[in-house]
C-alpha cells in the first residue's frame, strides 16, 4: 500500500466538476517544509462526498490534514516516456476554525 500524509494549505477556492462517477475537485494543498524554505505544492484530487463537503466548508488558505493513495501517473508522448504520480484523497481533516478562514460551520 503505498499512501502519503501532508498538512498544508489550500493554494485555490476548490472548484467541483461533475463526472460519470460523481463530484471530483482538483486541488493543490502548499506544505511549508521550513523556515526560509520553498513551499512544496501537491495535487490531489477529492471524489464524491469528500469534494462536495471540501468544497463547501473551505477556501483558499483552508489549513488541511490530508491521506492520500498514490498511483503511478506514466505516460509516453510524442515518443517521450514522462513519469509522475497521482494522489487521490482517502481522508481530510479540517484543521482552520471558521474565524480563519473557513467556511460554514464545519460538519462534526
């Protein structure tokens, strides 16, 4: 089983898009990895209930607790072999209070 744990913030409002098998939000969480240090920006992406309700209480700045499943994201084009991965949330914690930055009241 290969998974990843990151706490960051949201870099964008997150934005719901409809498939065939449900809500699906394409986001990018910023981890600071220290002082004076870049942060390192991970995209994961969010299905079903877990989008709807991402969407719905958070936004930009949102401080979140993510565990995710990694995939192999390989591919070839124009006879280029590129490599990468996917991320693909498995659990969300919302770790902002509403007075920073969140959104509704948070669901318990």
């Amino acid at each position: 089983m290969k998974r990843i744990e990151v706490i960051g913030n949201l870099t964008h409002d997150v934005e719901l898009k409809e498939t065939k098998s449900g809500d699906v939000a394409n986001i990018s969480i910023a981890v600071n990895s220290g002082k004076d240090k870049e942060p390192t920006f991970v995209p994961i992406t969010v299905w079903k209930e877990q989008a709807e309700n991402l969407a719905k209480y958070n936004k930009k700045g949102s401080k979140l607790y993510i565990r995710a499943d990694i995939e192999n994201n390989n591919y070839e084009k124009d006879g280029v072999k590129h490599y990468g991965f996917k991320f693909t949330a498995i659990e969300i914690e919302y770790l902002s209070s509403k007075k920073e930055g969140a959104g509704e009241d948070l669901p318990m």
